[in-house]
C-alpha cells in the first residue's frame, strides 16, 4: 500500500530552481521526449519564480502547451456533474455540505429526480456525468448504482448520457465491485491536501482516516476499477508539497499496478456558503497554470481536468497548456439544474446547497463557441470507455501515439451531434466552420472519408458513430 515519504517530498519541495537557462532548456527538452520526469526535475520547474521570472514561465507554459497538443491535439471533453445527495456525515471544514451546515436543507434525489436533472443535463447537449454524493447512510452504494443505472436508462430526443464517471467516498473493494459491475467510467477521488497533519486538522467524520483516503484507489483498482482518477484541492497546504505527492502517488500506483491515473483534477478551493474557511496556502493564478505545465510535463499521457470553480479566462488559459477535460454550465447541488426541489419550494435552490462557489456561470453552449475560436475542438466522446479501450490498453494506445486517428475523428463526429441536436444558430456556424477545419487535420485519406460519409449519416438522422 502507498505511504507518502514526506520528509522527501518536504525536501523536494523546498528545492531551488534551475541556476541556468541552459540547464532549464535541456529539462524542457527532456519533457518534450514524453517519459515523464522524475520528481526531483518536476520541483525543480515548480521552483520557477513566475512573478519575477515570467520568461522562464512561459517557457515552461509554452512547453506544455507544446506537448499537450502533441499528445492530445486540441480536443476538449465536456461533462456536467451531477449532485445525487448532499446528506454527509463528514465535517470537512472547505466543503458546504459538511454536516454542522445547519442553514442547508438537505437533499437527497428520488429516482424521478435523478431522471429529471439527467433530461435537463441531456438537453444542455452533454454526454458524460460525473456523478457526485456526499458520504452517508442514506447514501448507500446501492442508491448510488441505482442512480447511476437510472442515469442511463434516460433518453431524451436524440440524447443519452453514455459515460458516467463517478466521485464518492473512499469505500470498501465490495463496493467498488458494485461500481465496476453496473459499469462506471472513471472513478474520481481526491486526496484533498496529502500534508497528514493539515488533513487530520480540516477533516472529522470518517473521512478523517487518511489512511482510508490514501488507500482507497488500491481498493478501487483490486476491485476491477482500473480507470481512476486523482485530485487535490489546491489551497489546503503548500501547492509544490500537493503536486509531488502527487505526482509520487501517481508513480506509485502504476510501477505497482500497471497503469498509472486516467485524470488529474486541479480543483482550487472556493468559498461556499455556510463555510467560514479560508485559505492559509491560496495558490495565484500564476502560480496556478504553473503547476498545471508541470503536471502535464511530468506525466504526459494522464488526462487533466479543470472545473468552472475557475473564471473562463484562467479556464481558456489552462486549456492552452495541459487541460484536457472540463466541466461545463455546472450546478454543485442536488436539484440545481431542474430547480425542482420539494424542501425549497423549487425557488432557491442552489443559493444555500452549493457544494462551493462557481466562477464560470456560461451556457455550454457558449462555451463550445469560445472553444472553437480558440482553435480547439469541444468533444463529447465516450468511445474509449464502451470500447472497453481503458486502463492499459488505453495507455499504450497513448504512449504509441495512437489516440489521434480515434479520438480526434471521434470528437469530430460527436460534435457534429452537439451541433445538430443543441447548438443555437450562432454556434452551428461557428461550429461547422470548425469541422471544416478539423477535417484537413485528419491524417489519412481514407479515415478523412470514412468521417465524412458519416458526418453525412449524421446529418441525416443517425447518432452514436464512432471509430
Ligand atoms: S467534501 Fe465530501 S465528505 Fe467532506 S463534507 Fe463535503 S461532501 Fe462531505
């Protein structure tokens, strides 16, 4: 089992940058090799001083930048969290659902409801959820797998959720089969903070056995669950500590299984109501889309996934150097995306539930169209995942090169789906002018025509085509 040395990683942390430029190009360079680096080069790019040294960082901005595109081209997945219940036994001091909240009025979907927040999800033109719940008795891992089965069985027009990826508590190996037998995508949990005292401070509840926490992906992992992903919330503790446990966590985890995370989220604390924490280590904006480079820098083929607790223009940013997921026109409460919550006269919810405050309040639909002129590609893909391409086989997909001539025509096609089913007239144009241009980018002739022809089926009724 995973035990962080944190007298190294404290060293590590501490460390000074780069004396020369020189030395700095050659890491760079070495980063660009995409073998990863090991965590002494990875502090030794966090030490990088932004503030007073913007050109070295935007070297390394523009590095990552560099082998983000290389290994993922310029897509962007899109996905919606979905609240189940914000019942929690749990008093984490930065959360807004933690249990001596007394001004929040709790919820907890019936399958109706879980129905209903899917529709309206599905009309937004997702097709990805990341279900969430706080942790508690009424939440048991049979509720959660009958949300998660009812979240599947709703269609709406031409649309369906195809991919839900879930963030619950650490749990036991029992029920992560559960998790992996209704068929999950990947299973999110966030280490919070790794720094064991700050954690042991901030937490009470079950969730304050670090051990548990630290653990529970091994737990995942031995129950079948080999797409996983990790976390912290930036702002708890020193942000160069979290990111080389982090990153030592991550090695860890695939020199001993096998297969290293699927995704990082970089979530940064933000306030919430009924939460009276503030932020003893906040992290800048600089120094925000600095640890985003080196993360993508160190582990190259793990997908990374930013959330709208960020503003559009630090989100537009960290798309450029390492994001390749984001949620988008997110709620973080139950009921938030219908407003049909019965204990709140279907009036206010959301102004007193939320699970932390949003900085990026756009429709997805706009949002799409500022990803498109930003010369990237929105994606709704959820081929990998009933392809069964994950774990391994998705990794050496990667490390081959070989996710381009599947993902980038993939999100080509699901676009176009977007496009037809949800887009205003605005964004259709933008849009189609994208796929034009996407189009010259894919590699082969006969993959170029085989999108075409079904770009054609898709215009004319068809949905769900993937390679
Ligand atoms: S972070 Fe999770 S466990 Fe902690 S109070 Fe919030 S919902 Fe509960």
């Amino acid at each position: 089992m995973f035990t962080l040395d944190t007298s190294l990683i404290s060293n590590l942390a501490g460390l000074s940058p780069l004396a020369s430029e020189f030395d700095l190009d050659l890491l760079l360079l070495k980063a660009l090799e995409k073998k990863g680096l090991s965590l002494e080069e990875s502090a030794k790019l966090l030490a990088i001083d932004g503030k007073n040294n913007p050109a070295q960082l935007e070297k390394l901005l523009q590095t990552a930048g560099k082998l983000k595109r290389d290994i993922y081209g310029n897509r962007l997945v899109l996905f919606a969290p979905l609240y189940i219940s914000d019942y929690c036994v749990n008093d984490c001091e930065y959360c807004g659902f933690h249990c001596r909240n007394q001004q929040m009025k709790r919820t907890r979907l019936t399958q109706d409801q879980v129905r209903l927040e899917t529709g309206h999800i599905i009309r937004m033109g997702h097709k990805r959820i990341l279900l969430e719940s706080g942790e508690h008795p009424e939440n048991s891992i049979d509720y959660v797998c009958d949300a998660i089965k009812t979240i599947y069985s709703t269609k709406v027009g031409n649309g369906e959720i195809r991919r839900v990826n879930v963030n619950i508590a650490a749990t036991s190996i029992d029920n992560y089969r559960k998790l992996k037998d209704i068929g999950i995508g990947t299973y999110q949990l966030f280490q919070e903070t790794y720094h064991k005292p700050t954690y042991e401070r901030l937490h009470k509840g079950p969730k304050a056995d670090y051990s548990r926490q630290i653990t529970a992906h091994e737990r995942a992992f031995e129950a079948g669950l080999d797409d996983y992903g990790m976390g912290v919330l930036f702002g708890l503790y020193d942000y160069k500590f979290e990111v080389l446990a982090l990153l030592s966590h991550a090695r860890y985890m695939e020199e001993t299984h096998g297969v290293g995370p699927h995704t990082i989220s970089v979530p940064r604390f933000q306030p919430a109501p009924g939460v009276v924490y503030s932020s003893d280590f906040p992290v800048s904006d600089v120094e925000f889309l600095k640890l985003i480079a080196v993360i993508r820098l160190s582990l190259p083929y793990t997908g990374m996934i930013i959330s709208t607790r960020e503003s559009p223009e630090i989100r537009k940013k960290a798309f450029e150097i390492g994001i390749s997921q984001t949620s988008a026109a997110s709620k973080t409460s139950p009921c938030g995306y219908s407003g049909a919550n019965p204990l709140d006269n279907g009036g206010n919810i959301g102004q007193t539930n939320k699970q932390f405050e949003l900085s990026d309040h756009r429709s997805v639909d706009e949002i799409v169209e500022n990803i498109c002129s930003q010369d990237m590609l929105p994606s709704f893909c959820t081929a990998c995942y009933r392809s069964k391409r994950t774990g391994e086989t998705f990794m050496k997909l990667a490390k081959a090169g070989n996710i381009h001539y599947l993902c980038h025509p993939n999100a080509i096609l699901t676009f176009k789906e977007f496009l037809e089913d949800y887009a205003t007239e605005k964004t259709k144009k933008t849009g189609e002018a994208t796929i034009t241009r996407e189009l010259e980018r894919i590699e082969t002739d006969e993959r170029k025509q085989e999108t075409k022809i079904r770009l054609k089926r898709i215009e004319d009724g068809e949905r769900d085509l993937f390679f």
